[in-house]
C-alpha cells in the first residue's frame, strides 16, 4: 500500500475542494445588473445558485436607470433586474431584453425614515407637515427625475398634496441605497426610500409607511439581456422559485405570482 508523506496527504484529502473550485472557475459567469434596493437578498440567493450549480454570479448593483443605460451602451449584461416597470419598458421598446422572459417578480411599499435617534413624528396624510418636519435640513431619495424610488416618491407627495412644497428641499440621491446612507449618517433628517432598505440598516427607523394609493405599484421585472448566456436563465429560475420566495419574504419583499 502507497503510504503518504504529510505534505502529500494533505495535497491529496484538498483534491475534492481543488476540483470544486475548478469546476466553478471553468463555468462562464453570469453577470446580473440589479436596482441597489436588491444588493443583500440577491447576494445571497447568487451565493446559493453558486452553491447549487457551481456557476458563478457577478453582480453590479445601482439606480434601474444607470444599469439600463449601460445596458443599451454596451455593458455586457446577462440579467436586468429593475425596480420599476418603466426602465424595463425602456430596453425593451429598443430589442436589448429577450421580451419572452420578461417577469414581474417582486413587489415593495414606500416609506418615510428618519435617524434611529430622531425624535420626528408624523403620520402620512393629505397636506402632513413635512417640509416643517425638515427645518433646515433635506429630504433624501433618488432622483426623481431617473430613480425609480425618487420616481415613486415624487408621485406619492403630488398625490399628496406637498411636492411643490418640498421639491425646492430635496437631496437628489443617484440611487435609493444613496438615498438611505444620507439619512444613516444623520445628514438629512427625512428620507423616502423602499420598506426593504430600511430594514436593512440599523441606524434609521420607519417613521410611517405611504399609502399604496398615492403612488404606482412598486413592481420589479426581471429579463434575459439579448446577449445573455444559457445558464441565465437558470438563474432566473432559481431566484423564482422557492430558495427566491423564501429569500424575498425574508428582506421584506412580497413575491408575485
């Protein structure tokens, strides 16, 4: 019987974790674009994809709107996940998602954050006091004029009755993880943001939660890029099926079916 050294047992009893790592690192990654407000819950399902199919996920997260230019620039896109309906429309309309694959996958609700140590009350209503809540300071959220979450909030506060009154008072964040990391720091004393964001960082607090009348639904789609590899949509099976409902549910999304 062939006895081992100690460096070569040690060589030999590595050899399956040395061909599992190979395995992955043969497989072509699938490099998935998706709104910011999806960074932690889809880290963690592309580390169980990973996991299950020894295919790895590459991730770039920020604001629908970026993601979607760049997709139409070039970027070599194999997923587009987005935060709202109409950055998914926008590739659609110029042929750079697979339409048949397209999915509506996730739902959300808006909600008003404040510091953890803010002792600001308010309760979300026709005309409620926000700019007076403000003082002197801003109100974080995306851009409305690209960010789906600024989007979403510019709708909520004309419906409202207060966008005039608070558009002049707004930090115009590039995505709504911008957005909430004004409010984290305690440089704005109100943000809007999605509920799922704010559950994820201990340092702000939900003051009160927009009534789902007074904007759109907040609805993310999901597509296969024109460009996008086989296995994609693997992935996208995956993250629709029950490891994603179990993830979803679990950061505060509502899955749709």
């Amino acid at each position: 019987m062939k006895k081992f050294s100690g460096i070569g047992l040690i060589l030999w009893l590595s050899l399956p974790s040395l061909t599992s790592f190979a395995a992955v690192a043969d497989k072509p990654s699938i490099t998935v674009f998706a709104a910011a407000s999806l960074t932690n819950v889809l880290q963690e399902l592309g580390d169980g994809f990973t996991k299950e199919t020894s295919i790895p996920v590459r991730f770039s997260f920020a604001a629908s709107s970026a993601l979607a230019r760049q997709i139409e620039n070039g970027a070599p896109a194999d997923v587009f996940f987005s935060a709202d309906l109409e950055w998914m429309d926008y590739l659609q309309t110029r042929n750079l998602i697979q339409r048949d694959t397209r999915r509506d996958v996730l739902g959300n609700r808006l909600v008003l954050i404040a510091p953890a140590d803010s002792k600001i009350k308010l309760k979300i209503e026709p005309h409620f006091p926000l700019v007076t809540a403000l003082g002197k300071g801003r109100l974080a959220t995306g851009d409305p004029d690209a960010v789906p979450a600024g989007r979403y909030a510019r709708e909520a506060l004309t419906t409202l009755g207060i966008w005039n009154d608070v558009a002049d008072h707004l930090v115009r964040a590039d995505s709504v993880r911008s957005a909430l990391a004004f409010v984290d720091r305690g440089e704005a004393p109100l943000g809007i943001v999605y509920e799922t964001d704010a559950l994820v960082d201990n340092h702000v607090r939900v003051v009160d939660v927009f009534p789902a009348s007074s904007h759109l639904p907040i609805i993310y789609p999901v597509a296969l890029t024109g460009a996008a590899k086989t296995d994609a949509a693997r992935f996208v099976a995956y993250i629709r099926g029950p490891a994603g409902d179990i993830a979803f549910k679990a950061h505060g999304f509502t899955p749709l079916r």
